[in-house]
C-alpha cells in the first residue's frame, strides 16, 4: 500500500490514556521525591485526580510541559475528597483510605453517585474501625487502619476494586495475600501491575487469581510518560475502517491497555491494519460484520457499535453485562440513540449480547450523549457518514476523557 505523504495525510493524536494517567499521577504522590510526569491530558477525570493528590499533600509544578510532583511525606488523618465522576480515581482514592489510620470522606459527582460502591463496606466492615456507604453508594465515611493481612474478594463488578487495593496493600503495615474471584477485564489489573513495577512495587502473581504483597513498601520512581489512549483512539480506527483516510499517530504497539484489543477484532472482521512510521491506519473496504466477546474490553462497545452499524449483516458483540454501571447504561443507551438515526438494535440479556442490524447507509437525526463520553463520540463518528446531519445534545460530556475529540472531527469534515 502506497503510504501519503505527511502533508497530505488526515492525522491524529488522541490525548493521554486517562486510565494509565490515573494511576501513574496516585503512583507519583506517594513517593516521596520528585518525580516527572510526562504526556498527561487535560480530561475531567485527570483533572480530578490531580485535585485529589494535592488533598492528600503532594505539591505538583509545571515545568517545560511535564508536571513535577513531590509526594506526601505523611498522609492526612482527615481527609475529605471529590472524586468527579470518576469511577477509577474514586476506587484508587477509597483502597488508599483503607490503608491509612484517620478519619476520612469519599463523594463524587454526576454519573458516579449512581454507580454501586459496595464492595468497600462489603469486604471491610468488619476489618477497619468504622466504615459507612449511602446503601452501596457513595458517599462513604471511613475510619481506616488495615493493616495487611488475608483477602478474598469478587472482581465480577469491575477490576478498579482490585487495582486500588493493588495499589494501597504495598502501603499496610504487614503483607498481604489478595485471593481474586471472578476477576473481569483483566488486562486493566495488568496495567496496574506494570504501573506499580514502574514505581518500585514487588507484587507476586501467583496464577490469575491470587496476588502475594509484601507490606511496609516505598513507592520510587524518577519520570513516568503516559500512553496515548487506545479507548479514544477506537474511534478513528472506526471512522478509518468505515472509509475514511485517516492515520493515528503514537499509538503504544506494546501497551497493557484493554481497548488495544480492537485491532484483533479488525483483523477477525476481514479488515487489513495498517503501520507506517509509528502510524495505524484500517483498510475496511471489506470488512464484515463482528461477533467478539467485549467483556473485558467493554469500552469498545459504543465504537464497535458504530462500525457494526455501517457494516452490512448482523454484528454480535458480547458482554451486555459490563455496560449497566457506566456513565449510563450503555446497552440502553446504544439501543435507543441508535433507534433515532434508523439502526436497529437488539439487546439479548440471556445470552448476553448485544445485536447491531447493519446496512450500508444510516439517516440523520436529533440523539442524546445521555451524558456519557463515549456515547458522544460514538454518535460524532456515525454523523461522518449518515445521509444527513446528527445533532448530538449535550456534547461537552467528551470532557472526562477527551475534550478536544469535536475540534478534532472537524478536521475530517
């Protein structure tokens, strides 16, 4: 395939992966020396972590585009904290509070009050001095204090739990074994692991379901660079498989990141990827239609939707389960905005799948973000291609992941 030019190309950086931003910036404001943070975003929910991290005393400065944190030399023993609607930053900020002896308040904003938060009192009520939730949301109170010991909890809700306690067990006086059932997306808990090598951190991994962690641990690390964000990135890899010339740039080819995974549904969807100069770029112009399990990629859902629905015959996409507790409940959410611009979908919940009918053409029409992220951009995407123009209502909710995603999809237009 004859590569364009620089020039002539339609190219795009997506911004940070606020997954890896997330951790990385937690990571940094435990160590105790200054450490540089390179490539971070300016999403919502990076932005309320770096809120976070200066409650718990680190200071951040900024210096010729990469932030300089120096990390709390001694946490708080009260502490109040605004998660956003961040569902990560909130379960990472919850496990850290476990840890620590003194009194403190978890809460967040929007989407995120609605989300369950039980897994906290569930598995500690009876291991910390005092732990109290909103009936399994937040906000939560606790006085902490866990000082190591055994585990056994559920990952079937979501692999965040498991990353925050990752993250905080190094902390606790006395190691720990952390027994883990029904772990769902796994390659998150991963990027968690890796993270936590990066800084220092000695977790041994014994099988898929049981993790060995020495306590009494010191985070350490010099620099951190954060990983463009392969969730984002979906989306032009969608509108780029659906006909348009467009090229992704500094994309991590080695990256944990779940939603690398799209790649291997292209392929199995007969479409060709491209890499050119540390660019990607899909050849859909045979693609067919998909039948892949997304459970532990759920994100991709709303993307894969999109493509599914300029894809002629019927697409299957597999783990409908995942996509209740997000910014909305997606499968929903998929299901009637897809409705208002003519594509059918059918949401199966005993074989836990979701149907897209495809076809070669959609129509235009009035959709709703639901306020939800990725919903927008899956709505942007599928307006590039419809017969006449969507109008997608309340737009702005690209801000907690991707706030530059309308400007950039001007520049396909």
């Amino acid at each position: 395939m004859k590569v364009p030019t620089e020039f002539n190309r339609k190219t795009i950086r997506v911004p940070a992966s606020k997954s890896d931003s997330q951790r990385a910036l937690l990571a940094a404001s435990l160590v105790e020396s200054r450490v540089a943070i390179k490539g971070i975003g300016d999403s919502k929910d990076e932005l309320s972590m770096l809120e976070n991290i200066l409650s718990i005393g680190a200071k951040i400065t900024e210096k010729k585009g990469e932030l300089c944190i120096e990390g709390t030399h001694q946490f708080p023993e009260a502490l109040t904290l605004n998660c956003g609607e961040s569902g990560l930053g909130s379960r990472l900020m919850t496990s850290l509070c476990i840890i620590h002896s003194g009194e403190f308040r978890i809460n967040g904003e929007g989407s995120l009050l609605d989300r369950p938060f039980g897994f906290f009192k569930d598995n500690f009520e009876n291991r910390i001095p005092f732990i109290e939730d909103n009936e399994g949301r937040l906000p939560m109170k606790i006085q902490g204090g866990f000082d190591g010991g055994e585990l056994t909890v559920s990952g079937k809700q979501s692999s965040q739990y498991i990353s925050g306690l990752l993250m905080a067990l190094p902390l606790a006086k006395n190691d720990s074994v952390l027994h883990v059932e029904e772990l769902n997306s796994a390659p998150y808990v991963e990027m968690t692991l890796k993270t936590l090598r990066h800084f220092g951190i000695i977790i041994e991994k014994q099988g898929i379901k049981k993790f060995v962690i020495p306590g009494n641990q010191t985070y350490k690390a010099k620099e951190y660079t954060i990983e463009r964000d392969w969730s984002s990135a979906a989306f032009w890899l969608v509108a780029s498989a659906l006909g348009k010339d467009i090229w992704l740039k500094d994309l991590t080819m080695s990256s944990l990141q779940a939603d690398k995974f799209i790649l291997d549904v292209f392929l199995a969807a007969n479409c060709k990827v491209h890499f050119e100069t540390g660019m990607i770029q899909i050849d859909g112009v045979n693609r067919t239609s998909l039948e892949c399990d997304l459970t532990d990629a759920p994100d991709l859902f709303p993307a894969l939707s999109a493509f599914s629905a300029l894809t002629e015959g019927e697409s299957k996409l597999f783990g409908l389960h995942r996509l209740v507790h997000k910014e909305s409940d997606r499968g929903i959410t998929i299901q009637s905005e897809f409705e208002k611009i003519g594509v059918k979908v059918d949401l199966d919940n005993k074989n836990d799948v979701l149907i897209v009918h495809g076809s070669k053409s959609i129509k235009g029409g009035k959709t709703s973000s639901c306020n939800d992220h990725r919903i927008a951009m899956c709505l942007g995407i599928l307006g590039l291609f419809s017969e006449s123009e969507i109008e997608v209502e309340n737009p702005e909710a690209v801000a907690k992941s991707y706030p530059e995603f309308w400007s950039d999809l001007q520049k396909l237009q």
